[in-house]
C-alpha cells in the first residue's frame, strides 16, 4: 500500500511553504512539507511525518523536479508514503523509516561517515554524534566556516546531558562558540541549523544573559554548561558537532 503526495515550492524572495497537499487521514498520521531559506541564500525543503506509535512503520521517499518558466522557477516535490516492515535508523533530533531494500545502503554509508569523521579528528560521543574541539580561538563566523568545511556544524546542544558528556571529553575551560545567534532579529534566537532556539531544548541561559544588545548576536556556552551572548568578533574555543 502506499500514497503519493504531490506539492509545489516555489522559488521567490520570500519564504514559502508547501501548500494544496492532498487530505492526509488524521486518524493514520501527519504529514508536513515546508520550505525556507537558509543563511547562505539556499532554499531547502523539510519533510516529516508523525504517526501513532503503534503503526506500522511507513517509509518516505522524496523525489524533486526544478522547472522555469517566464525567468520565475518552481519546485515540485513528489512525496511517496509506503507502508513496510522496516527498521528505525535513530537520529539524536529526529527518526525516519528505511524499508528493508535500502537497510544495506544506509549500513554503508553510515560507515563511510563514521570513517570521515575518525579521519578528521572527530570522537564519537554516543548516543549524541561526533564531536571535534577546537582549542585554536577563532571568531564566531571563523569558528562557523570551520565546522562546515569539515562536514559538521557547530555544536547545537539540546540537552544538559548532552553537554556534560562533550565537557567530560573535551575537559575545556572558559568560553566555547555554540551555533545559535540572533543576527538576524534582535532578541530572537536561532541555530546555525535554521531552528529557533526554544526547539532545541537547552535554554540554560547565565545570570543577566541574553544582554539583549544590538553588538552581541552570537551565542557560547560556559564550562559549567550555561549559555550567554557576546560579540561575534569575539574570538573563542569552538566545538564542532555531526550527527549521524
């Protein structure tokens, strides 16, 4: 059994969500389509679906068309839902579905990432990912373009177990650069992922902080495990993290 939901993004100056989704039953589950742009100006779209527990698995595949026309350019998203007997692969922030045809590509390629992130440098840290510290003090955006070049993002923590394990490593002291800011709106917090920073579960903000000023955007964390708000020149340890 399976259903093919069909959607369109489009493509424009502002952000936009997936719309006219064919009628999901709320009794069987939830689909979600939605679409934004990140920092670096590329449109991405997130697909999620939320089932009763007591379901049998469903696996997604996603496929996309690019079209243009009259120099404006559209997305169409062609979203397949089928019912399998399937295996969960577990994510720290989220879990999807694998049917059982693709379980041996998702064993390879985990190990090719597990290999990639030994190689650079990165300490596995389960259940939560891979974790490379940085003690070489980089400003905020430095630290940013860093984490991304080797294939990771800045740490985004979500949990104070989370935090202790990376500190229990790592051993640091002082500062560290974490990926949330609010360059973009004053006063309103997001990962360097695109979420707000409420989503990620760890608000263990400093005494007196956030400080709430126009010259301080970028987010660190304390050796104790509390988060503030300092100048994104600022130069800091940093921690890199990939989730696999």
């Amino acid at each position: 059994m399976y259903i093919a939901v069909l959607c369109t993004l489009v493509w424009g100056t502002a952000l936009t969500t997936a719309s006219e989704c064919t009628a999901i039953p709320p009794e069987s589950f939830q689909l979600s389509i939605n679409g934004y742009r990140n920092e670096t100006g590329n449109w991405i779209a997130q697909v999620s679906m939320e089932q009763n527990e007591d379901m049998t698995p469903w696996a997604i595949d996603v496929s996309k068309t690019v079209k243009e026309c009259s120099g404006s350019k559209s997305v169409l998203l062609t979203v397949t839902i089928s019912e399998i007997t399937g295996v969960y692969a577990e994510h720290p922030r989220s879990q999807s579905i694998v049917s059982p045809g693709k379980r041996d590509n998702v064993a390879a390629s985990h190990s090719e990432t597990q290999l990639q992130m030994l190689l650079l440098g990165y300490r596995q840290i389960p259940p939560f990912g891979f974790y490379k510290f940085h003690s070489l003090q980089e400003t905020w955006n430095n630290a940013k373009t860093k984490c991304e070049q080797e294939g990771s993002h800045l740490i985004i923590l979500n949990s104070r177990e989370e935090f202790n394990a990376v500190h229990n490593e790592f051993h640091f002291t002082g500062y560290v650069h974490v990926g949330f800011h609010d360059k973009y709106e004053e006063g309103k917090y997001v990962t360097v992922l695109g979420e707000s920073l409420n989503s990620t579960g760890y608000m263990n903000w400093a005494r007196g902080k956030p400080e709430g000023t126009t010259i301080k955007n970028c987010g660190f964390v304390y050796s104790d495990g509390e988060i503030g708000d300092q100048k994104c020149t600022d130069s800091e340890q940093f921690v890199c993290e990939r989730s696999v």
